[in-house]
C-alpha cells in the first residue's frame, strides 16, 4: 500500500513537471509563431512594394517606347512628299 502511495506520489510529481514543460513549449512556440507572422506581413508588403515598382517600370518603359515612335514617325516623309519624289 505504501509503495503504491509513493508509485502514485511519483507519477503526480512527474506529470507536473511534464505539465510544466509543455506550457513552456507552448509559449515558446506561439513567440515562434507571432515573430514568423510579422515576418510573413513584411513580406507580404514587400512583394506588394516590389509589384507596384515593377508595374511603374513597365508603364515607363512604354512610355518611351511610345516617345520613340513618336520620334521616328516624325522623321519620316509625308506620303505626299513621297510621291513628289517619284
């Protein structure tokens, strides 16, 4: 009976102590869990920062894709010129 009593004792005092680690497991992984949200926002926002940058660089390049047409097409004869020349 005693040695049931300390087999008992034992067990209780063995699964405080596992109570206990686990609560510090837990906090220690919903920290791990917190610090890898805000790092998943900050990435998230970066990658929205680097679209919209990107959709920028496009149009400006566009833009003076457009400009360079512009520009040639203004270089060339008229069609009335041209058949002048012939």
């Amino acid at each position: 009976m005693l040695r049931q009593a300390i087999e008992l004792v034992y067990q209780v005092v063995f699964l405080l102590r596992d109570v206990q680690q686990n609560k510090k497991d837990i906090a220690a992984l919903r920290k791990e869990l917190h610090e890898t949200s805000d790092a998943l926002r900050e990435l998230a926002v970066e990658l929205r920062s680097l679209r919209d940058e990107e959709r920028h660089e496009c149009e400006k390049l566009m833009l003076r894709l457009e400009d360079a047409l512009l520009k040639f097409e203004r270089q060339l004869p008229s069609a009335k010129e041209t058949k002048r020349l012939k």
